[in-house]
C-alpha cells in the first residue's frame, strides 16, 4: 500500500468509522480520529485479506466496508480508553 494512499484514506475511513460507530463517539480529538482510520485501513485489508476477500482492479468495496468497520471499533476503543466527555474541560 502506498503511504500517501493510507493516509486520505484513513482521514475518510476515520470519519466515517466514527459517524457509524454507536453513541455519542465525538469525544475524541481529530487527530485520534485520523489514527483510527489508518489503523482501520491498515487493519481492514489484513482482515479481509485473511476472509479470504480477493484484491480486485477496480475499487475494493468489501475492503473499504471491512476498514470501515474496523475504523468504527478502533473510535470506540480510543473514546472509552481516554474517557472523555462533553462536559469535560481540556487542558
């Protein structure tokens, strides 16, 4: 994979994993969120690599699909880990 390619993929995959992820997962910074969607680039095709989903020419839906998912649980995991809500001042 090309490095460029993970990133702009990972800042879309990032931001659409955290609006599909369930509850209220706006806690965490951007920047977490963009390390999320390259983890869940990244990820994604080792998963569906290992499903047996077959690279294709064309665009990878079903890997796009996977990343995503991925990307969705890695912005849960990141929103429960730093604890963060709302209400909460930063310092």
């Amino acid at each position: 994979m090309d490095i460029i390619y993970v990133i702009v993929v990972g800042i879309i995959i990032g931001l659409l994993g955290k609006f599909v992820a369930p509850g209220d997962r706006d806690n965490i910074p951007i920047w977490l969120t963009i390390l999320c969607g390259i983890g869940g680039v990244i990820l994604g095709y080792y998963v569906a690599a290992g499903l047996g989903v077959e690279e294709t020419n064309g665009i990878d839906w079903l890997r796009l699909l996977i990343s995503i998912g991925v990307a969705a649980v890695l912005v849960m995991i990141a929103a429960t880990v730093t604890g963060g809500s709302r209400g909460r001042s930063r310092v």
